[in-house]
C-alpha cells in the first residue's frame, strides 16, 4: 500500500465513514475518556484517547506488520489527536 493511499484512506474514514457511524471523534474521544477516567481512577482527555489509541494500534501492527489497515487507522487516530491537541490554533 503506498503512502498516499494511507493517508487518503485514514481522511475517508475519520471525514465520512466513522463520522457517520459514530459522530464527531471529539465528541467520541469524550465519551471513551470519561468511561476509562472512572475504571483507571484518574483524569483522561480526549487527546488521551487518541494517543492512547495509537499505541494499541502500535500493539497490533507488531502482531502483523503487514495488516495495512492498522496504518491507516494509525494515521487517523494522529490526525484526530493533533486536531484536538491544536483547536483553536490558526
């Protein structure tokens, strides 16, 4: 798969398809960082989530480095957490 198909895939899927089935990702990131601050005991951000959510799919891309699919939503989950980490940036 080549980088730019990475990276085209990782836009379609946070811009449309997971959007669509799960809304906004801050809104979701929200949600999941408020469910896992009460299991862990400790604040967790929505930015949380998503880092959090590239080391899992770091995880599974050392199970098979050649599932594609975990770079592309490696890619969206750092899109995702860069976007929240700079809102309100120019």
């Amino acid at each position: 798969m080549k980088r730019t198909d990475i990276l085209s895939d990782a836009n379609c899927a946070i811009t449309q398809d997971r959007a669509a089935a799960y809304g906004a990702a801050e809104d979701n990131f929200s949600v999941i960082a408020d469910a896992w601050a009460r299991w862990l005991g400790t604040d967790v951000t929505a930015h949380d989530v998503g880092m959090m959510m590239m080391l899992f799919k770091a995880a599974r891309i050392r199970a098979n480095p050649a599932h594609a699919d975990s770079y592309v939503d490696l890619a969206g989950y750092a899109a995702l957490a860069g976007e929240i980490a700079t809102e309100g940036e120019a």
